[in-house]
C-alpha cells in the first residue's frame, strides 16, 4: 500500500534561517506531488506541485522554492525564512491516472 | 487561474440535524474533478466524497451526498443525521484533468460546530 511521510512535524525557527521540509511517498511511482500551507484558521494554498523530477510548478513564489531530486521525494526549502512563512505545511500525492489526493500529516512552522 | 469558493466561513448544526456546506468554482476545463474534504482538530485531511464532473449523478457517502450543478459550477455538500464527530473544518476542492497533469485547489474551508 502506499504511504506518505512528512517530516518534521513541527519546526521552530528565527528569522532569517534556511528552511528543509522533506515528503516521501512510498509504494508508487510517479506520483504527482504537492506543496500546500495552511495559515491559521483559513484554507489550502497551493504553493507548488510536481509532475515528474525535476518539474516543479511555482504558484506562489515568494520566498519558498521546491525540488524533486527524485521521483518520490519533494523538499520544500527557502534561504531566508520571514515571519510571514510560519504556517502549516502539508505535502500531498496523487496517482498518475487516479483522482483523490492524499496528504501526510503536516508540519507546524513557526518562524520567530 | 481555477478557483473554489466557500462563502460561509462557519456552520453550525444540532446534532441528528442536515446542514449543507456551499461551494462554487470557476472553470474552463469540461472534465475535471470535485472533492469534499473533512479536518478535524488532528489537522489529517480525510476524503468525504468526491465527483467527477462528466457523471451527472449525484454522489453519495452514507449520509453525505452531493448536489452538483455542472452549469451554475456549484458543489454542496449534505449532510444528514449530523453526528458530534462530523464537527470539523471542511474544504471543497478542484482538480482538473488535462494531458494526465492536473494540479488541486482548495477552497478557504467552513468550519462546522455540531451542538449536542
């Protein structure tokens, strides 16, 4: 069966600090991969999603930028963390041909 | 861009009661898929029920169900005998079906409170 990991599940960090958010699926290939955040109390915003290694779709830039150096592995990371990023993060799958998405569990960030 | 719109920020429903939750998106696509997704305070993200929008049959789950209007891109979400463990937030969501790359948007969410 397939899985998702999401680590860490929470993260404290100062401002101006680099950031590394780290999701892996397992039991499929060739997912397509997500990156949402979550503010407190409001709805899901796209940040990026991936179709494949190496192809990342930017829907909010900003200060956040995303990878996939695998076909089951996306990392989300910045430079320089602002306190606007502080949120929570949730990374999510979906299989090639299937509909529904499936999330992991989230990661808390707090940028202080 | 595609776009999910929930206009009522939260709900409220007696226990054993129905209440339904709004959703309307706007899109060019014709095939495309609607979701109803469930967060409780765990902040998991459980599938209620989903739509794919080429059936023109409502879809069901046990006591939720849909109301799809494909014409007015409106997507309800019903639920009936209202228990305490549906108090959650609920988010409607869009995915889109194109070239097998398909990208999933969320609205902002209605928080239901069920009052025993």
């Amino acid at each position: 069966s397939q899985t998702i990991h999401q680590w860490p599940a929470t993260l404290v960090q100062p401002v101006g600090s680099p950031l590394s958010l780290e999701c892996t699926v397992e039991g499929t290939s060739n997912p397509n991969l997500y990156w949402y955040r979550q503010a407190a109390g409001r709805g899901l915003q796209l940040l990026f999603y991936s179709v494949g290694i190496g192809q990342i779709s930017s829907e909010v830039p900003q200060n956040l930028s995303a990878s996939r150096p695998q076909d089951r592995q996306f990392i989300l990371s910045s430079k320089k963390l602002l306190l606007s990023d502080s949120g929570f993060y949730l990374c999510a799958w979906t299989p090639t041909g299937d509909t529904e998405a499936f999330f992991g569990q989230g990661t808390r960030l707090t940028v202080v | 861009a595609q776009t999910v719109t929930q206009s009522q920020p939260e709900m409220s429903v007696q226990e054993a009661e129905t209440v339904t939750l709004s959703c309307t998106y706007d899109t060019s696509e014709s095939d495309y898929y609607l979701f109803w997704y469930k967060q409780p305070p765990s902040r998991q993200m459980i599938l209620v029920i989903r739509q794919e929008a080429y059936k023109q049959q409502n879809a069901t789950e046990n006591r939720f169900s849909v109301n799809f209007q494909k014409a007015a891109k409106s997507f309800s979400l019903k639920i009936s005998d209202s228990q305490l463990g549906d108090a959650a937030m609920y988010f409607c969501a869009y995915r889109r079906w194109v070239n097998n790359n398909n990208d999933m948007r969320f609205g902002a969410g209605t928080r239901l409170t069920v009052k025993p």
